[in-house]
C-alpha cells in the first residue's frame, strides 16, 4: 500500500494531523533534558509544546518528562492483560 493510501485509512476521519512547521523543528532542537537521542520523538514532543496539547503516550522513555504536559498510559492488550 503507498503512503497516501496508507495515512487516510491509518487516520481517522475526526483526528486532524499537524503541520510540521519551522517553530516546532527549533523547538524540538531546544528540548531541556531531553530523556532520549530520538528526532521524532523530539518532533512529537516538541509539537504538543508548540500547540499546547497534552501528549498521550505508552512511550515508557517519556513517561517523567517535565517539561512538557505528557499522559502516559499502560495499555491494554488483545487478552485483557496490561
């Protein structure tokens, strides 16, 4: 499947996606303590700051960062287990 196909069947009809715009690639470059050496989790990150959003994410390497508002969650799996 190419990508187009892929991102309209991947996102939902009511979810908006994001620009990627030059103030959120400075700001991902400027992330204070940033935990992890990952441009596109600095990129996420980064975005949720610039728009003031709450991240949410299983992602366990964010789960204390400080410096941004991020809602980690333990999910649940097919089984009903965590």
């Amino acid at each position: 499947m190419d990508l187009t196909a892929w991102l309209k069947a991947a996102v939902p009809p009511h979810v908006h996606v994001l620009p990627l715009t030059a103030d959120i690639i400075v700001e991902s470059t400027r992330l204070p303590d940033f935990p992890v050496n990952d441009p596109a989790d600095q990129l996420i990150v980064a975005t949720a700051r610039i728009h003031k959003l709450t991240l949410l994410t299983t992602d366990t390497k964010l789960k204390g960062y400080r410096h941004a508002r991020i809602h980690y969650f333990t999910p649940i799996l097919e089984n009903g287990k965590q």
